[in-house]
C-alpha cells in the first residue's frame, strides 16, 4: 500500500480520537454530529502529519507527543470551521 494511502488510513482513524479532543478544547458548543466531528478530526490530523514531517518532529524514538500536539491544534482549526460552516447553515 502506498505512504499516501497508509497515511490517509491512520488519519482517519486518528479522527476518532482527535475529533472529540478537538471538540474538548474548543470553547462553546459545537452543533455537528459525531460523523463531521470524525472527519474533521481525520482531516486535521491529516493535515497535522503533514506539518510534522515537514517540521522534522514525525519520526521520534518514542511517543510523538509534539505530532499529536500538532494534529489536535489543526483538528481544533477543522472541526470549528465545520462547526461555524453548519451554524450558518441552519440559520
């Protein structure tokens, strides 16, 4: 399986941790349903590897702690902009 692939499997499933973490720390309620808030989490942790490879933190000896700090700020960024986006849209 390709490193693209591999990459958007394990996001995905690291949205079913990070989503809900993100929702954690985000101030507020968010209106969306435990679905966006997977995906969200999946697309920010996504987005997050990314910034991790490129800042060189990825890989580590041990746990990646500054990586899952990274991809829970960007799931945080994702899942508001879902949320803000489904706010306007019920209104």
């Amino acid at each position: 399986m390709g490193y693209w692939v591999w990459m958007i499997i394990v996001s995905l499933i690291a949205g079913v941790i990070f989503g809900p973490l993100a929702r954690l720390v985000l101030p507020g309620k968010q209106n969306i349903s435990l679905g966006w808030t997977i995906l969200g989490g999946g697309i920010g942790a996504f987005i997050g590897g990314l910034i991790a490879k490129l800042l060189g933190v990825k890989d580590t000896s041990g746990p990646d702690w500054i990586q899952y700090l990274i991809q829970i700020i960007c799931a945080a960024i994702v899942v508001a902009i879902i949320s803000s986006r489904q706010s306007r849209a019920k209104v």
